[in-house]
C-alpha cells in the first residue's frame, strides 16, 4: 500500500518536476547563505538562483516581509526550480523559516521522504542580536533597539505593536527563534537520524572549508574539489529605520513623488546602474558596520536561555555549555 507523500512524489515525477534531495533549513544568521553560496559551486550540486523559496513554511512565508522575487505558489512551481539541474547531480534549497516553522518539517517529508536536512545553530545572544539587525534592515523590524524589542513581545503575540505593513507576530517573537530542541525534535520525528545534520556556527566560522567538506560528506558527493571560503550578508546597522524605508520606497516606487522620480529614472538609467546606485545608496548612507554589543544585555539573554543551551548540549551529545561560555554564569 503506498502512502500519501509516495503518491504525490509520484505525480511530481509524472510532470516530470524534480524535488530537493537536501534543504538547508536554518538559522538565520548562522552561516546559511554562505553554505548555499559554497555548496552551489559544486559541479555535482544544483541549488536555484532564488535561495529562499519558502514553499514548505506555510505557516510563515506569507507575507514575512518584502520580496522583490517570485515565491513558489504551487507543487509544480516548486519543482520548476529544479529543472536545470543535470541528471546525477544532488538538488537543494536554503530556506532558513523552515527551522522557526511548525509546518514545515512535515510538508517536506510528505513529498519528499529521502531528504536531507541541514540545519545550523548559534550561540542565542548572538544570535538573536544578528537576527534583530537582519529584521531592522529587511524592514521587518521598526525597533532599532533590541531590548524594547524583546519587552514587545507580548503586545506583539497579541498583534499590536506591529511594525507597518506587517502583520506576522511569529517572526517577532525573538525567544521562540531559540527553540532549539523543539525545532529539531520536529524534523527528527519525520526524519532518521542519519538524514539530519546539525552544524554549530562557531565550527563554520572557524572553519569554512572542513564544515563545508563535511556536509559534502554527508550529501554523498565528491568532497575532495577545491573549496572556496564565502562571507555573506554581514551584520550591518541600520543609521535611520526612516532612511531606510525612504530608499525603499524609492526603490518600490511608493508613493507619487517617488514614483515620478522613479519613472524618471528608469527610462534614463539601465536597470543593472540603478540597481547597483542604489545598493550603493544603502552601503553608504543606510548602513554602517554593526554596533559594538550591548554586553548587559547579552549577559541577560545568556542567563534567560541557559536552560535551552543545557538542553541542546544534552540532545546533540556535545557540550556547548562550555563552547558558548554559559559555564561561566553566576
């Protein structure tokens, strides 16, 4: 008797759509962009130009926030993302909402049991401190402050307090991105344990090539090609969340006079010049290099999620109480 994800693995192959055999599922700034951006240069490996399709998060991909890029609506469409790739190569995606999502794991063992699962973890302050600029220069976040960020929480579960033109609460509830054995207990109950592999960021960081050979390794293809170390998306601040939103808008075209302006520049600058002018826009005058940390409240935010470390050491078998410093607490 077959199942239900074998059925629909099969009426995908029937259109003749590919499925990921690995998906890079989280976190976000933990080192996830440069692993897809090192994986895809791989000659055995197809990962699609756009990185984060989302299709599988259900429960987050809507409306998270601005895209310029089109989003995999359907099966079909999903699939599509793959058909370039060559027969015998590996096909992965990178969408780092499939970890926060409570959907997600499941949908992906649905329609494609085989998977491989990646996933990176990081230290929680450092984490949440990183993710909350990500959110800030992504224009999910209007709170350039990371401490009166967490203090909203509980007006933002209640949907008030929000950011404008975004109205999903999950994203912003920053301590339940640190959920750690609970996002990973997910994809264990739908996945052997040898289909998930879970990295440390600090390894990553120290490392690139050895991390990144590993989960060659662990994917099944050639891990002895030249590997090229990748930075991607550094931490940066945000100088102005209302500068920010105004080169935006003007990259949107929202509202009449930037609309006008816009229109003009259009038909007198090639689209590859004004979209490199204005990434240099944001470079110098949006952003500048990340702050140095605000060490109170680190410390409180390592004393708040001491248990979940103490609990991810035990769930992985390694001890990242003492990597991450959380022996040292009072």
């Amino acid at each position: 008797m077959t199942t239900s994800a074998e059925r629909r693995a099969a009426a995908s192959a029937a259109k003749g759509g590919r499925l990921p055999d690995f998906l890079i599922v989280g976190h976000h700034k933990s080192g996830t962009t440069a692993l897809y951006e090192m994986l895809r240069l791989h000659p055995q490996i197809f990962m699609p130009d756009l990185k984060e399709p989302r299709y599988f998060a259900s429960d987050l991909r809507r409306r998270a926030g601005p895209r310029v890029e089109w989003l995999p609506e359907t099966l079909e469409e999903y699939t599509a993302l793959f058909a370039a790739a060559a027969p015998g190569q590996r096909t992965g995606e990178a969408s780092p909402l499939y970890l926060v999502s409570h959907t997600a794991a499941a949908a992906i063992a649905e329609v494609q049991p085989a998977a491989r699962i990646v996933a990176i973890l990081r230290e929680p302050a450092s984490f949440l401190r990183s993710l909350h600029m990500q959110f800030v220069q992504n224009y999910i976040e209007d709170q350039k402050d990371l401490r009166r960020a967490l203090e909203l929480e509980p007006e933002r579960r209640e949907g008030r307090s929000m950011p404008k033109r975004f109205r999903m609460p999950q994203l912003l509830m920053y301590s339940e991105h640190v959920r750690y054995v609970e996002q990973l207990r997910r994809f264990h109950a739908v996945f052997a344990p040898e289909q998930v592999l879970v990295l440390i960021y600090d390894d990553f960081r120290a490392d690139n090539e050895a991390t990144v050979r590993r989960v060659l390794r662990f994917l099944d293809v050639d891990d002895t090609v030249a590997v090229a170390p990748i930075e991607a998306n550094p931490t940066v601040q945000v100088r102005s969340v209302r500068l920010n939103e105004m080169v935006r808008s003007l990259y949107f075209g929202r509202g009449p006079v930037w609309g006008a302006l816009k229109r003009t520049v259009k038909a007198s600058t090639p689209r590859g010049l004004r979209r490199g002018a204005l990434a240099g826009v944001h470079k110098r005058v949006v952003y500048r290099s990340g702050p140095t940390a605000d060490e109170e409240l680190m410390a409180e935010l390592r004393a708040r999620f001491a248990g979940e470390v103490r609990a991810l050491s035990e769930h992985l078998g390694r001890d990242l109480v003492s990597l991450w410093g959380y022996e040292r607490l009072g």
